[in-house]
C-alpha cells in the first residue's frame, strides 16, 4: 500500500536535507542537539559514570514517578554512531521510563568518527558487565536481578543493543535475557544492489535516506572488512541460537524496516522467541515522538505487552502479521 499523496508531502518536508554527512558530521551532532534539548530537569534523573580503560563513560538514570517493575532498560541511543548523546535523548528515556513504569539507564558512548568500531559498542558493552555485575551483587543498590536488566536500543542504538548481545554469548561473561530492537541497522549495504526493497522504496523520500547511512557506516567503520563483522552487522552472524528474547518493531516507510525483518526472522528460524511488529505509517525514529502519535502509542502498547508477557495483545501482533504477508503475496 502506498502512502497516501497528503502525508508524503508531510513527511518530505520533515526529511533531513540532502547534506554529505561524512562532511557535515558536526553539524548534524549540533543540530541534534538543538531539535533535542535535554529538560533533564523534567524527569527524575541522575549522571553517573562507568569507567573503561580509564575513560569514564557517562551514563543517566531515569527513575518514574510510579515504579511498576523492577526491570532496567539499558538503553544506547541512535544517531548512525556518529551524533546523538544522552542528552538529545532524554526526552525518549524520559517518556520510555514513564510509559513503562520501569528504570531507565542511558549509555553516552564514544562517537565515530573519532572513536571508530568498535569504541563505541566496547563501551555499551562495559556498561552493560557493570550493571550485571551489580545487580549481581548480594544486596544491591539498584534492588534487581541480572534478568531484570533489558538491552535496548533504536536505529545505530538498536545495532549496538544485537552486537551487545553477541559478545555477551561469545564472551560468557553475563548474559541478557530479553533484548529490545527498534528499527535497527543490522547489515551494510545500501547501495543500488542491495538485497533489501525497503533500501529502494525508502531510501530517498523520507526521513534517513540510503545516502546518510552509507555516510554513517563509512564513519563508523575502521576499514571495509569491518562490513563483514558481526557485531558491526549483526546479520552475518552465523549462529543466533541462545541470543536473548526479543521484541523486534521496524517502520513501514523507513530504508532499515526489510533487514530488521530479516534479522527477525533469523532469530525466528533459530529458536529465539521474538515478537516482530511493523508501525504502519511510520517513519525511521518514530520512537523518539511524543506518544500523542498513534504510531507512537501503539508500539509502546506492543513493548508493554512484550513486557508483561500479554500474550493476547502478542496473539494480535502475529495475526496482523501474517495476514498482511498473505494479502502481499496475494497482490504479487
């Protein structure tokens, strides 16, 4: 189904510009920060630091005002690995803490491209063996359990939160049990071949266009073997049984919705239990939207379910699912 003639139009004129981002990767940070600004002081929150090779990571709590759970998000932001910090998106912890009744701790990782693959997940990674390493601890100060921790993460921060969760398999050091992936960016190739339509049907009309993440992962990466890494394209791992359960939402008109279905029906075919949901009518980073937005409402609606283990609600998700495959392949 395409969008209809009124909306593309809105859509176009909240698209990023046309710039090159390998050049401009300064001001696409600066103007991050200016569409975001932090309002630390709405929420309930708290800076702290977790230290890796001496450099010390800054990291944010979100507590709500009503706790509903003992769970904690750890959640890596978007931004291509190039822009995006903690506070640009204090607004989406903020409002993620809030919609789910659950904490949230934010990661300020190192930015490519002066701190190349794999600075930036290494950090996610030493925060994340941190906090299972207190919520280990007998007694702890954050009153949770290793299960209680969720990995989470949209766009580059959805790519993080897979390759996370990667390492942690190979490593054995800790492991998540559940993960949280909003349209991530799990592959590499975004040029005229790749093997993914939504590349070419989203990639130049609306808001992330193939271009900027072509940039991005050319930022990103040390060298092009890198594009065949794992924890820099998740999809390539070869095995992903024992990864963690895991809610997948990709956006109907976003260039990464075909891979993140792809990469969800991986997990799918290696016995990961994963519920997978496309937001219709929705934009890469729909997510980071107030949740006046239906799309925004709904997902949160699809996450809370995930969480509380609705299986009614999950029921629904698959039947929306199948029946819209069945109606595509019908009208192929």
């Amino acid at each position: 189904m395409a969008i209809n003639r009124l909306a593309a139009a809105a859509l176009r004129l909240l698209s990023y510009p046309n710039i090159d981002v390998k050049k401009n990767y300064r001001l696409d940070r600066a103007a991050k920060r200016l569409l975001h600004p932090s309002m630390k002081f709405l929420w309930q929150a708290w800076d702290h630091t977790v230290t890796r090779d001496g450099y010390p990571i800054p990291v944010r709590l979100f507590i709500p005002d009503e706790l509903r759970s003992q769970d904690i998000f750890l959640f890596f932001h978007g931004g291509g690995w190039v822009s995006g910090d903690i506070d640009s998106y204090t607004q989406t912890c903020g409002t993620l803490a809030k919609m789910t009744g659950r904490r949230v701790l934010s990661v300020d990782y190192r930015l490519a491209p002066e701190h190349r693959f794999p600075v930036g997940l290494e950090d996610c990674y030493a925060v994340a063996r941190t906090l299972f390493a207190v919520c280990a601890e007998e007694n702890s100060p954050l009153q949770a359990c290793p299960q209680d921790i969720i990995l989470i993460g949209d766009s580059a921060g959805g790519n993080l939160a897979a390759a996370v969760s990667l390492m942690a398999a190979d490593r054995g050091e800790f492991m998540p049990r559940r993960q949280i992936l909003l349209y991530p960016a799990v592959q590499s190739d975004f040029g005229p071949q790749s093997p993914f339509p939504s590349v070419r049907e989203n990639g130049r009309s609306y808001l992330l266009t193939a271009a900027n993440i072509a940039d991005y992962l050319a930022l990103y990466m040390r060298s092009e073997a890198d594009r065949q890494n794992p924890y820099f394209s998740p999809l390539l791992a070869p095995d992903l049984h024992g990864q963690p359960k895991t809610l997948l939402i990709t956006a109907e008109y976003d260039p990464l919705r075909d891979e993140g279905s792809a990469y969800a029906e991986r997990l799918k075919q290696d016995d990961v239990p994963i519920v997978y949901y496309q937001a219709p009518d929705a934009l890469h980073g729909f997510f980071s939207l107030p949740p006046v937005f239906d799309a925004v409402r709904d997902a949160y609606r699809v996450l809370n379910a995930f969480l509380d283990g609705d299986e009614d609600i999950l029921r629904d998700i698959s039947d929306i699912k199948e029946n819209t495959q069945t109606d595509e392949a019908s009208q192929k």
